[in-house]
C-alpha cells in the first residue's frame, strides 16, 4: 500500500483571479509582506500495487482527471504506508 500526495497548481503564466482575491483580502488584514498567492488543489490517495505501478497509475489520474495540462501543473509524492 503507497499514500500519494498530489500537488495540483496553475501555471505560471495563467492568471490566478483567486488568489489574487486572497492577497488582496490579507493586504486589507494588515499583511502587507504578502506579495503574490497562487491557489491549488492537494489530495491524498491510498492505492495498492508496487511501486512502478503505483507510479504509473498516479501519472495517468493526473494527466487524465486530476489536473488540466492545459494550464495546470502536478506533482505528486509516494510514500509506503504502514498498515495497522
């Protein structure tokens, strides 16, 4: 068993209205070293397998569903996890 943490952001060069709201909104709250924020997704999946196929897996979800290449960016970290 592998728990995969995935990183889902925009890209650099989309523009991010969202999190322009949020730095905004934290400049008014007196947090004014707050230069840029940029918003994204995390998740956590538990998935069974080895490694390479874990890793294959987890490439083909996020490039099919958990993320837009068009202008979103991932990535993802796998960790074995201890089963209780």
């Amino acid at each position: 068993m592998y728990k995969v943490k995935v990183f889902v952001t925009l890209r650099e060069s989309v523009l991010d209205p969202q999190g322009k709201a949020v730095q905004q909104s934290l400049t008014n709250l007196g947090y004014e070293g707050v230069q840029d924020v940029r918003i994204g997704k995390y998740m956590e999946l538990t998935i069974d397998g080895s490694n390479q196929e874990v890793e294959k897996t987890v490439q083909e979800m996020c490039e099919k569903l958990l993320s837009n290449p068009v202008v979103e960016d991932y990535r993802y970290e796998i960790e074995e996890s201890v089963q209780q």
